[in-house]
C-alpha cells in the first residue's frame, strides 16, 4: 500500500536582508533549503509542497518582497516547481519614502533531474529561475535571461544517532554567481560559483517530523534558518539571509 502524504502550506519569513543581489524569496525554490537546490536519495514523502513567503530588506523606512511557491515530483528522478515574486523597491534607501518605483511582479519555473545515486550520495542537474517578469518598458511578461540558473549539485545524507545530516555542494550560473557592485566593462559574461550547505533534522517535535537547522552560502552570502513543525503537513520557516 502506498501512503501518499500532502503538504498544503507553508507558511515562510526570512528577516532583514538588505541586498539586493538576487530578487529570490528565501524557501520558494524545491527542496528544503533557503536559497541553494538540494539532492536526496530517495523521493520526497509528499506529493507537492506550497506555500508563502516575505523578505524584510528594511524596515524603516518599510521594503520587502514577497512570493509564493509550489513544487512536486513528477515521475520517478524529476521534478518541477513554480513560483511568483513581488519584488522589492530597488530605489536608494534614502530616497525610499518618496520613492514612485513600482516593483515588478515575476512569475519563475525551476526543473531538477536527479542523474545519480549511490548508497547516501545522489548527485541532480538543473535549471533554476526561468523568470518572465512584466516591465515598465514592454507590454505583457518577458524572458529575462539573467537570471537563468544552471546547477549541479551532490549531496550526502548520514545519521547521526537520532540525528539525521544532509550536506550539499554545489556549482551554478547566474543566481549563484558572485554580483558586482561596480558595472561590468564586459557584459556578455555570465556569473557563475559554488554554493554549500547543510541541513539537520532533530528530535525536537519528532512527532511531527523533527525540528530543522539549515545553514548555506548560496554564492552571494550566508544564510541560517529554522523549520519549525506546527503539525506533519504545516511549517513555519524563519531565517536571516546574507548576514556576513
């Protein structure tokens, strides 16, 4: 008999984060991480995962953005998600409160194919942040090739007595490219670096799937979160991204 579980939210925030080097809402990508893609062995336990959530880039005067997310595995090593970002004013934060500047409202799909397996090793390839945005400049949603994020990504689970570790290292494009403060003489090049990161399931509320400890450097900054169980289908996710 196969039990299928379902995961109807998630409820998400991730707190003061004042760059504006990539336009991703922490937790809305697949997987379990903030910002950087994950592997694991075996399938997930749920047959989609959804949810919301906020960024708070300043809080005085008052920015944000926001997004919501879907995602599901589609066959046996594949799968999809989903998300939708309103983006956050990039006017200067001195200027912020006179700011006219309407956000763009971008809608992203990301695709994962996991290509390897080996006792605790697997090993997925994919394409993060096919981003259509609107724009001010053009009617209807545009491509934004920018942002197009190829990755690869090896991961190792091991149990540590009643604790459960996963790591993560990895190589992308785009997103997971280091952003440059002063413009690019050369414009045609395109970013590209590692990230890492690793994820601790505890005992704490284990009866509810354990209490979650999740650290990252997603190619930009470092980022530390929690995933708190309100029941085996409900999260409330917080963390602080790109605190260095």
């Amino acid at each position: 008999m196969i039990r299928v579980l379902f995961l109807f939210s998630i409820l998400l925030f991730s707190l003061l984060d004042i760059s504006f080097a990539a336009t991703r809402v922490a937790y809305t990508r697949p997987g379990v991480m903030m910002k950087i893609p994950f592997s694991t062995v075996g399938r997930s336990p749920y047959l989609f995962r959804t949810g919301f959530g906020t960024e708070f880039h300043n809080l005085s005067p008052f920015n944000s953005t926001a997004g919501i997310f879907f995602d599901m595995e589609v066959g046996k090593n594949f799968s999809v998600g989903f998300s939708s970002v309103q983006t956050a004013d990039t006017t200067n934060l001195a200027n912020l409160d006179v700011s006219t500047y309407t956000p763009p409202v971008e809608f992203g799909f990301h695709l994962q194919q996991r290509v390897y397996t080996y006792n605790d090793i697997s090993v997925s390839i994919g394409l993060q942040d096919i981003v259509f945005k609107n724009s001010e400049s053009e009617s209807g949603l545009s491509l934004s090739p920018k942002q197009l994020s190829f990755f690869a990504v090896v991961s190792s689970a091991k149990s540590l007595g009643s604790y459960n570790l996963q790591t993560f290292l990895g190589f992308g494009t785009g997103g997971f490219g280091a952003q440059d403060s002063l413009p690019a003489t050369d414009s045609t090049g395109t970013p590209a670096g590692v990230f890492a990161g690793f994820h601790l399931n505890t005992p704490f509320f284990n009866k509810w799937g354990g209490l979650d400890f999740v650290g990252e450097f997603d190619g930009i900054g470092i980022n530390v979160g929690l995933r708190i169980p309100l029941t085996s289908d409900y999260r409330l996710n917080i963390g602080f991204t790109h605190i260095d």
